[in-house]
C-alpha cells in the first residue's frame, strides 16, 4: 500500500464516494470499519445535517472517515465551519475549485483530497498543497467533467507529484488493478457502494441500480453547464427533451428546465420517484448485479484486483 493510504490507517486502497443524500454517517461507518475509506456525503444539505451524519459516523465507527464538500452548494461555508469543528480525518471537495478552503482544512489537520476532471485543476491544486487529488472520469455518476478514467488518470499521474486516486468506472476488482497499472495509488467508488446492504436508498433506485445495463445511463445538464450523469428513467428523459428545448430557443433561459432537476436526487433517495426522481449512478452499474455488504464489496473487490495483479505479469502476454 502507498505511503499516502497507509497514512490513512486502510486496509484497503479504496474510497467509499461521498455521494450527496446517499452516502450518510452509517454508510461511511460500515465502509470505514471494514477498511476502506467512508466518506460522508454534503451534497446541498444544510450544515446541521452535515454535522448529524458526521455524529452518526463517530458513534459507529472509530476509523478515520472523508467528508465531501460539493462545492455547488448554497451552505458551503457553514458545512465548512462544521467539518473544520467535527476534525474528520479527511476532505473531498468536488463540482468545483476548493482553493479557498484548502488552508483552513490543513490548519485543522484535516487531509484535503480534491475531485478533479482535468490535468489543468490537478496541477493547481498540487501547487497549493493538497494531500492528494482523486481523479475522475466522465463514466461516473453524478456531476462529471469531460475527460474518461483511462485518458485521465494516467495524465493527472504524470502532471503531479502527489498520489492520484482513481475514480470513475471502477466496480470490481479488474478495475482496481486497471486503475494502479494507470499508476494510481487507489480508486474511489461510488455506484458499486449504492448497491451495499448498508446503502439506505429508496428500493426502487437500488433496484435500478442492480438492473441497469451498460447502456442504461444518460447524461443530464450538458447545455446548463452542470452535466451529471444519471440512469434513464422517466424524469431523466424528460429533463433532456425539456433541456434540449430551452437550448434551441433564441435566448436561452434554462430557469425553468433547473427547477424540474432542484432536490430530484434527494426525491429519488428518499421516495424512489422516477417521475420526478434522478437515479444518480455510474456507466459500471451494468456490472452491479448483487446487493451485498460493504466488508463483502472491499474484501472481493481487493481479492479480485490481487489475482488480476498477479495475472498481469508480462509474460502472460507479450
Ligand atoms: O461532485 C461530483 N459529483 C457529484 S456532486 C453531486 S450533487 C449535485 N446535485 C445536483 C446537481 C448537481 C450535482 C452529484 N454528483 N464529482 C466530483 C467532480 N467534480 N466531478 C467533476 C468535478 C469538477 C468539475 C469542475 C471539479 C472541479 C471542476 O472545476 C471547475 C473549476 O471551477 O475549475
């Protein structure tokens, strides 16, 4: 294991994502106790409820665990402030440019970890000191830059100097090893975990979830400039049409089209709503298939990645 993750107390190289309204303080829990890395999800929730899932994750859990911070959010101060007083162990930020927080978590002793898409936001954030950037592909659920895993991480992994974790696309143990011999130092991920026992969404996304194929995600918000990627079902459908109407018009005005997407994760967490509910979830979900624990996700998934590591040896090949 790298120096960064060891330093991290994990057993495993892996990031549970901090997936907003979904990944909660037992979530983060059950991930953390099982070895890898919990993180809590801030999404656009208020800072007391922030600080309600990170109480819920010190009481179940002595392990270190992550906070996200999403930078979109109308309470990113306050969530701030909550995070910098609960002194969790490490923080990801994402859908944005952290740079004005990074010296506050570092004065706090919190490890700061930004979500970057590009090589362009990687190098900033090296350059003013971040612990270590996850960087990730467009494969992945919820708000997503431009660029894939394969062509991101290998880049980002040359233009830094500090450890990149591998995010976006990674469901089992192939994709682990795939994203190290990228020259990753672990993976972050998020779809697989929306399938763990421990995962309390509404039954009808997690259901969803299991029966998704491969090609059963669509993008959202790619004219508004927030693109995030979701599984098809009615209200994803319906978003693009009235999406793709606004962006025809003269001038567009994407007001009204925002409103149907405002709180339309949280409806799908907590009602299971595909009329007006968005399913958040990664293009791996085809490969989701079981609902199992989370202690089962991280030891298959690092056996997995250990036998195909093993199986890569050039000779095999070449
Ligand atoms: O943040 C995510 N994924 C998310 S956040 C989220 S909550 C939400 N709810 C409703 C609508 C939209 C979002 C759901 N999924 N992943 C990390 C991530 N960050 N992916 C891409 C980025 C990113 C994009 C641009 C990070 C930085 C960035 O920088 C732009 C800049 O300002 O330089």
């Amino acid at each position: 294991m790298s120096p960064f993750m060891q330093s991290l107390g994990l057993k495993y190289p892996i990031f549970q994502g901090g997936m907003a309204w979904v990944a909660n303080g037992e979530l983060a829990a059950a991930v953390s106790n099982a070895g890898g890395l919990g993180i809590i999800g801030s999404g656009h929730a208020p800072a007391t409820v922030v600080a309600k899932e990170i109480a819920t994750a010190k009481a179940l859990t002595d392990k270190p665990f992550g906070v996200n911070v999403m930078l979109l959010s109308p309470h990113v101060e306050e969530v701030v402030q909550v995070i910098l007083q609960a002194h969790v162990a490490v923080v990801t930020t994402g859908a944005g440019n952290p740079a004005k927080y990074i010296a506050a978590f570092k004065a706090a002793g919190i490890k700061v970890v930004p979500v970057v898409p590009s090589v362009g936001l990687a190098r900033i954030m090296a350059r003013i000191g971040v612990d270590a950037v996850v960087a990730e592909g467009m494969e992945s659920g919820g708000h997503i830059g431009s660029m894939t895993t394969m062509t991101l991480v290998p880049q980002v992994v040359d233009a830094v100097d500090i450890p990149v974790i591998a995010a976006g696309g990674i469901g089992d143990g192939r994709g682990v090893a795939a994203a190290l011999m990228l020259g990753a130092a672990g993976v972050q991920m998020g779809t697989r975990f929306l399938a763990a026992k421990e995962c309390h969404i509404h039954e009808k996304y997690k259901n969803a979830v299991l029966k998704a194929k491969d090609i059963d995600t669509l993008v959202t918000g790619a004219y508004i400039g927030h693109p995030a990627r979701v599984l098809k079902n009615k209200m994803s459908r319906q978003f693009l049409v009235a999406e793709k109407a606004a962006a025809l018009q003269d001038d567009p005005d994407f007001t009204a089209v925002e409103e149907l997407g405002n709180g339309s994760l949280r409806r799908a967490v907590e009602t299971g709503d595909e009329v007006t509910g968005s399913y958040m979830a990664g293009q791996i979900a085809g490969l989701i298939k079981t609902e199992t624990s989370c202690a089962t996700i991280l030891q298959e998934t690092a056996a997995q990645a250990q036998a195909c590591l093993q199986k890569g040896q050039a000779e095999n090949y070449f």
